[in-house]
C-alpha cells in the first residue's frame, strides 16, 4: 500500500501534505478549538478534510484557504461538506486575511499548517492580529517550543520575540507522526496563539524589532557587541543599560523593543541594515520538506 496516499488522495511533496487521520487526536483539536456557531472561522489548509467536518458539524459554516487544486475541487463536490464552506483557492501566504473579518466577528483561524513554510505563514498571519481573536495550528514540535522560548534558552530566537511580542502563546498538545499519513520524520504540536490586546511595552515601529532580532540572531554565537556593530556602538548599548558582552539569547524581549526603539530614532543606512545570511539561505534551498525545520526556525 502507498504510504503517501491516504483516502484517494497522493499527497504532495511541494504543499507539504501530511494527513491527519487519528480519530482520538482529532477530537482532541477539535475540543482545544472549541469552534460555535455564528463564529468567524477560517481553516488554512483543509486537506481531506479531518478538522474541517468536525468543526462544521459544531459551527455549521466554515471559510478554508486552500491551494491544492484537486483538494479544492474535491472540497466543492462534497455531499456533505461544500453547502457549508466558502473555499478560497489560492496561497495562504499571499491572502489577505482582513477582507473575511468584521468588528463584530474577529477572525477565529487554524489549521495544521505544511511545515515547510510554516514561519512566513505565521509572520504574515501576525500581520491581521487586530482583527483575529485566536488561531491554532498544527506545527513541528521543534517550531512550537521556539515560539513559547524564554530567554537564556537554545530555543528563544526571533520566532519568540515577534510572536510573544505580539501574542499570548500557550503550547496545547503534543502528537506523534503516526497520526498522519503519510508520516513525517519529526513530532508535532498545536499551539494556541491569542493577540495581546493591549501591549504594555509597545514597539515604536514593529519592522525595527524585526531588524534588531534578524542583526542578533543571524549570529547568535557572537556577542551583541559585534551582532550590533552595524546598527549600535558599544557606547550607545552602555548608554541604554544593556551589557555588550551578552550573547543575543540573554536579553529580554523588553531589551529588544529599547533596541528597536533606539534605532527608530536613529535610523541607519539601508547597506548597515542586517540580511539573512548565506549560512541561512543555503539551508532554505535545503530544507524544502515537510518534514524539515524551517530555516527561520533557527534564528
């Protein structure tokens, strides 16, 4: 039997297709989303549709953004499913989220997300936070812990500045690759991201908190004395009370937001401002599986 085919379907390599298929660990997702009626709720990813009966068997209607075309084409032809469904077929990546929501019905979005392009996809995803009440998604475990990471750990990296900058985030579950099909190499997790409706601390523009993380953790082995000799002196770090000789994994995220601050006010010359590194693209042209880390991941 294909191990890559599961309800007819031949799952594929490029959209990172691995399919839910453990009745036990659906229902479990399903109770941790706790989907209702009259909810503004959008599925990225419906695949064969494992999450997306249930929800709509609970909520009665349903939005899903899907890609694969003959996934979309089978979402439509169902007898049961597709008079409840609006299905957007187009890249998640490119979609944007804020024309399904409405102030009286916050976005509600989840799905078990292709882990190969899972990082961009939640970066833009924070993008429509004002108008999101929560999402849950399927992830690789590794990229979960990273998102929940707190300082003066191997795990706290951009990932976790940009999301708990911007998001309450509480790891739900943990699920093991024999509940997929076909199975993938790693486990995974869902997390429940929930944005801040109020930021105590707010960022002066978000992009520079972006610029600041991208400078530290590019190199995280080094010091912020030399991860920051592009944006900020050594004087200038002393001046705002953080120690020069910290690697990037010691400072808090409040330490960020000082450092994003500062060089929103004293902004640098678009050549000094920090890229990914050839180190870090050369693992993207490696890692285009479903069942690799994103590279961003090891920011």
């Amino acid at each position: 039997m294909n191990s890559k085919s599961h309800l007819g379907h031949q799952a594929k390599k490029r959209f990172g297709q691995n399919f839910l298929h453990n009745d036990a660990v659906i229902s479990d997702i399903i109770d941790a989303i706790n989907p209702e009626p009259g909810e503004n709720l959008i599925e990225i990813g419906p695949g064969l549709g494992a999450l997306t009966e249930p929800v709509i068997e609970r909520a009665k209607k349903l939005s899903v953004v899907e890609l694969d075309r003959d996934l979309a084409h089978r979402l439509r032809h169902h007898p049961f499913l597709a008079p409840h469904l609006t299905i957007y077929e187009t890249d998640a990546l490119k979609f944007d989220f804020a024309q399904l929501a409405s102030e009286d019905k916050p976005l509600r979005i989840f799905g078990n997300l292709p882990y190969n392009i899972s990082t961009p996809l939640i970066f833009h995803l924070l993008t429509f936070k004002s108008q999101v009440k929560d999402m849950h998604f399927m992830l690789q475990k590794e990229v979960v812990q990273r998102m929940a990471a707190g300082p003066d750990c191997k795990a706290y990296g951009r990932l976790s500045i940009m999301t708990q900058y911007q998001c309450q985030v509480l790891p739900v579950m943990e699920i093991g690759p024999e509940a997929f099909k076909p199975a993938p190499k790693v486990d995974s997790a869902i997390v429940r991201l929930i944005p801040h409706k109020e930021i105590k601390n707010p960022v002066k523009d978000i992009a520079a908190l972006n610029t600041v993380c991208l400078a530290a953790f590019n190199q995280r082995r080094k010091t912020i004395r030399n991860s920051f000799k592009n944006l900020i002196s050594v004087e200038q770090l002393e001046n705002l009370n953080i120690d020069a000789n910290l690697r990037p994994e010691n400072l808090s995220i409040d330490d960020y937001i000082t450092l994003a601050n500062f060089i929103t006010d004293n902004p640098v010359q678009e050549d000094n401002k920090p890229k990914k590194s050839k180190r870090h693209m050369a693992k993207k042209q490696m890692t285009d599986s479903p069942n690799a880390v994103n590279p961003d991941m090891l920011d």
